[in-house]
C-alpha cells in the first residue's frame, strides 16, 4: 500500500471538524478515514512539510 497525500485544504476542513464541533479525533479520523494520528498532528501543526521549513530556518 502506497502514501496517502491528502491536500492542505482536506486538512484544514479536517482539523476545523475537530475544533469547531469539538469532535474528538479518533472519531473524525474514522469518518473521514484517515489514520487518526495523521489527522492529530495536523491538529498540532506537524505536518512533513511544516517540521522541514521549521528545521531550515534553525539553520
């Protein structure tokens, strides 16, 4: 099974579901389905992308 990429648009309605209904994650995850970690770090504001730019700018 391959990497699923889901657009910052996907996750940013995902992660609205969770903070503006107050929808605990797991069960969002599972409506949506998606790995509820991933949707958790997106939460958190840990997407791949963002931990690389972080790491650039310590630099």
């Amino acid at each position: 099974m391959g990497t699923v990429r889901y657009s910052g648009e996907f996750k940013r309605d995902a992660v609205a579901l969770v903070e503006s209904i107050g929808r605990r994650i797991p069960s969002v995850a599972r409506e949506l389905g998606v790995n509820p970690e991933s949707l958790r770090q997106w939460s958190h504001g840990r997407t791949p992308s963002r931990l690389r730019v972080r790491a650039v700018r310590a630099r």
